[in-house]
C-alpha cells in the first residue's frame, strides 16, 4: 500500500488541474490545432485526461470537428486471428 501511495504522489506531480469551459481547455491544450495537427512530435506532448469516457467522447469529437478534412472511422476486430 505504501508503495501504491508513493507512486500515486509522483504521478499527482506530473499532473495540473484547471477549471476550465472545455473551449478554453482545448484551446490551451491545443492552441493552433488546425496548423499542427498533423505534427506528432507536437501532438505528443498534449493531452487531456478526464474520469469519464463521455466527457473524452465529447471532446473528441469537438476536437474533431476543428480538423481541416473529411472524418474517417475506421473498425478494429482483434488482435489476433
């Protein structure tokens, strides 16, 4: 347990929580999206976590939607055959 909370402590660490709208959010995060999107190198080193996978549903899809292009989806059916 002890471990688990030194761990837990050093992960805090790497964190920041705002309070944010989620527009100002995204465009701290991602501030000129439609220019560096396409810059993985830029991309790496941004991302927003949340406790609910609505809430990253619908970033996601805000985000999305500021991309230059059509939107592609794409099916994943396993790893293995």
């Amino acid at each position: 347990m002890v471990k688990f909370l030194k761990i837990l402590q050093q992960a805090s660490s790497l964190c920041h929580v705002v309070k944010l709208s989620p527009d100002e959010l995204m465009s701290k995060v991602y501030p000129n999206i439609q220019q560096n999107f396409k810059d993985q190198d830029w991309l790496s080193h941004r991302a927003i976590l949340t406790s609910r996978n609505y809430v990253v549903e619908k970033l996601n899809v805000t985000i999305q939607k500021q991309l230059p292009g059509p939107e592609y989806a794409y099916k994943f059916h396993r790893l293995h055959p």
